[in-house]
C-alpha cells in the first residue's frame, strides 16, 4: 500500500520546473518511442512493488477478515480490480492528450477546473500524509515484534517509530533515496514468500478439502462489513495511477503505460486475491475466524511458522520490515516534493521551495514533513492507541476515503474532457473515453459509498461517532481547503491563479 508515484518525484530534486504538486519532477512526455526507457515490466514492477504484497498479507488482510466480511473478504480484491481496469482505460486515454505527468492535478484540473485540481492537490497531500503515518505505526510494531523474538529486548513501539522517523527525516533531508535495484530485489522477495506461503498452505488442506463456497458464494461477501472489506482492499492499490508519470521515459509510452496499467492491476489483483484467501484457508475454518490469531501483529509470521518452518518466519519479518521502512522513505521523499510544488505554484509560503544547496533536496519542505510525522507519532503514542488495530487502521481508513475520491473525480474529469473534446472522443473512440469511464465513476461512487457507510465499524463504533466522523471530515476538508485557497486566488492574487492555470495547461 505504498505508492510507486514516489519514484519519479525523487529522480531530480535539482531542477525547479513549475510542477503539477500531484505530478513528477519529470518532463512532459512525447508521444515518440524512447530508446532504453523503461518497458511494461519494469514499469509494472514499479506499481507491485507499491502494492508491497507482504504489507497487504500482513497489515490489510487480518484486518479485512476481522472487521470486514470475515472469510469472504478475498473477494473485494476482485470488485476493486474491475473498478480500477474501468478507472485505468479512460484515464490512459486522457494521458494522451494532457501536458505533465498525468497525475490527478492534471487531470482533474484539465478536465474539469484548476479550482478543483488544486483541492485535489490538498486532498493527496492529506491521504500521503494518512498512509504514512499508518505505515510508521505499523512498522515500529513489527521492529519492536521482532527485537524482541531475536533479543529478547522489549521496547514500545513507538519509541521504534520515532527513530525510524528519525532515520527518514536524515535520508530525506539529504536526498537519498533506495536503490531501485534494491527495492526490484527485496519485491521479488516478497512475492516469492508470498508463493511459498500459499503452497505450503493449499498443499496442506487441500487433501482435507477447501470451502471454497464460505469465501465465493455470492451471498457470503454481503454478510459483515463489506465496505471496510473494501476499503482494505483499496488499500492495496494506492498508488497505481502512477504509472502515467513515466511516460516521460517510457519505450512508446501511448502503448508501454496503459499496458503497464492493466497488467499490473490484473497481476496485484490476482495476487491478493489468492494471498489472502490462503490466510483465509489458514485462519479460518467451517465458518470460524480466528480473532487472536488475526489480530495479532506478527499473524503472517506465525503462518510462516505454522506452514514452513520458523526460519521462514525471520524471513518473513525481515521483508516485512524492509519493505515498510522503503516505503516511509518513499512517503517522506514524495510529501517534500508535494511541498516543494505546491510552493512553486504559489499555494504554499515559498519557503518550501528551497532547496539545500548541496543536496539539492528541498530542504525546509522535508523537515516540515519530519516535524509532522514526529508529531503525529507522539499523539499517538501519548494517547495509548494500538499501532495496528487502531492507528495503522483508522489512518489507513483515511487515506483509502481521500484516494477513492481522488479516483472518481479523475475518472470524472476524463468523461467531461472527452464529452467537451468531440475531436479527442473521435481519435481515441466512444468505449475508452466516456463508456469505460463513465462506468468506473458509477462503481467507484458505490465504492465510496459502502466504505462512508461501514466506516464507523473500522473504528469500532456501531454509528458515526467522534473518531469515526473525525476521520471522514477531516478527509473533506483537506479537499475544502485546496478549492477555497485556490478561489481566494482567483479573486485576490491573480498573478499566483495565473501560475495556477498554466501549470494545469502546460
């Protein structure tokens, strides 16, 4: 559940084009072949290894059965694979035709109104800021788990948060990020583990025999919470949009990216989907779910343990925490340059503009986001909160809200371009640019809906309480925030709403 978008931002921190803040620091892409970039596999690699497969296993998964729709859970991965095909069509298709990197600034703001494109703007900055934050607390827990399996040293988690935290804040500040080559590697890893989990798992039951009718049946993946089922799920794929920031390098990018697009949603669906319903065959028997097992923090190493050996589970925890403590320096690198563009656009004090004069990193920006993400560890840690029932649950509850709604209003975006467009409509067809589209919008509003409507029940309430519709307003307003700066600049600073224009129009 990280988001691959962190790539391209981090690629060159020394060159201050004025940038779409959703988009990559890279230049506009042409529609010609490029020779050497990247093709559909690497590009598709990029977005599994956002999608972090033992994160989803170890993190999304318990947490989709216990609070979801229990053993049918695996099921949502499918619904929100057909959602985001359908969202992925006719957002490659608007790609061919909007300056930038693609991302949901551009598009939102293209295809319906800069005002709205820079509330987008806001709202991605919130829902960044939400995962990662879940993500810290999530991997201080796992530290902690496993400092003291390997020890026997105990330590709070969040005392481990805080210096990984820390760790973040030094890498970000002095603009090192993990090699790609390494982060290719630990991936692979990761989805190996993964395969070796479900055939020691199948291998094991499938002579006692499967219910494959208690996870399936139609009937079963409407009993529970369906929606927080789906909002974890969703989670899984935060950040797969972002494929169209490499049209820039990518080999023939009118083919390489939609192409990218569709295998790596296809390939991470199928993966989660047969990942979690071995948890499902593992954890789950003749309609039982178990909630101790489930709801511990460590759940997938004692799967590792269970089905393979407890070597299997060190590994297991070592790729668990490497692939969260990438994604946190990914996170922290993305938010600063979010920042850093949001001030070249005028919407923030210019300040978080500047860069470091060595590093060439944006430096005021980046220790902003350190001081944020130590603030928010503090609160939670002070308030005595789960790291993983709670907070990495609640945050990512969030964010998931804040990224479906970035999703319809893109999708939106491309309808109304190519309705506007008729010439566009022509070149890229009525199914691509407004049939597959307008469908994506209408599953993925149902979408929202469901996760709006079972949100209290990821946070444990029976209706909206304080936590539940702090959570869902705070999520509003970060959209709020973005159009009502956006029209004060239009009515105040027009030399700033010009800027605004141009970095939408290119």
């Amino acid at each position: 559940m990280t988001a691959s978008s962190i790539s391209a931002p981090c690629a060159d921190a020394s060159v201050r084009p004025v940038q779409s803040p959703i988009s990559s620091a890279a230049p506009s892409a042409s529609a010609g072949t490029k020779h050497g970039g990247p093709g559909t596999p690497a590009i598709t690699m990029m977005v599994v290894a956002a999608a972090a497969p033992l994160t989803v296993l170890s993190g999304g998964t318990p947490l989709g059965i216990l609070n979801g729709n229990g053993a049918a859970f695996p099921v949502s991965f499918v619904v929100v694979g057909v959602a985001l095909l359908l969202f992925s069509i006719g957002f490659a298709a608007m790609g061919r035709h909007v300056t930038g990197s693609g991302g949901f600034f551009d598009a939102i703001g293209r295809g319906i109104h800069p005002v709205l494109g820079l509330g987008a703007s806001t709202l991605a900055l919130f829902t960044y800021a939400m995962i990662q934050s879940a993500i810290y607390c999530f991997l201080g827990m796992q530290i902690a788990t496993c400092m003291a399996s390997m020890t026997g040293l105990s330590l709070p988690w969040w005392v481990c948060s805080l210096v990984a935290a820390g760790v973040v804040g030094v890498l970000g500040y002095r603009n090192i990020a993990m090699s790609a080559k390494v982060v290719n590697v630990l991936i692979a890893g990761e989805i190996a583990v993964a395969v070796v989990l479900c055939v020691a798992i199948f291998a094991r039951h499938l002579p006692l025999g499967i219910d494959f009718a208690a996870t399936f049946s139609p009937s079963v993946s409407l009993e529970g919470a369906p929606g927080v089922a789906i909002i974890f799920a969703i989670a899984s794929f935060v950040g797969f949009e972002s494929t169209s920031i490499y049209r820039a390098e990518a080999k023939n990018p009118d083919v390489t990216v939609p192409r990218a697009t569709y295998v790596a949603v296809v390939f991470v669906t199928l993966l989660c989907l047969v990942s979690s319903f071995a948890i499902v065959v593992a954890w789950c028997s003749d309609g039982d779910v178990d909630a101790v097992a489930l709801a511990a923090g460590d759940m997938l190493q004692m799967t590792g343990a269970k089905y393979v050996g407890g070597w299997f589970a060190n590994v297991i925890s070592a790729l668990i925490i490497t692939s969260l403590f990438a994604a946190v320096v990914s996170f922290h690198n993305v938010l600063a340059r979010y920042l850093r563009s949001m001030a070249d656009i005028h919407a923030l004090p210019a300040a978080l503009g500047r860069l470091h004069a060595r590093h060439h990193s944006p430096t005021v920006a980046s220790l902003v986001v350190s001081a944020m993400s130590t603030v928010i560890l503090a609160c939670v840690g002070v308030a005595g909160l789960d790291p993983f029932t709670q907070a990495f649950s609640w945050f990512s509850g969030a964010a998931v809200l804040g990224f479906v709604l970035l999703l319809v209003l893109a999708c939106l975006a491309v309808v109304v371009m190519f309705v506007r467009r008729a010439d566009l409509r022509a070149r890229e067809g009525v199914l691509k640019s407004v049939v597959a589209p307008a469908a994506g919008v209408l599953l993925l509003v149902a979408i929202l809906v469901c996760a709006v409507m079972y949100f209290p029940g990821l946070v444990g309430e029976a209706t909206f309480g304080v936590t539940c519709g702090t959570l869902v307003v705070c999520t509003c307003i970060s959209l709020v925030v973005g159009v009502v700066e956006a029209l004060v600049m239009r009515a105040r600073r027009h030399d700033a709403y010009r800027v605004l224009e141009a970095a939408v129009v290119g």
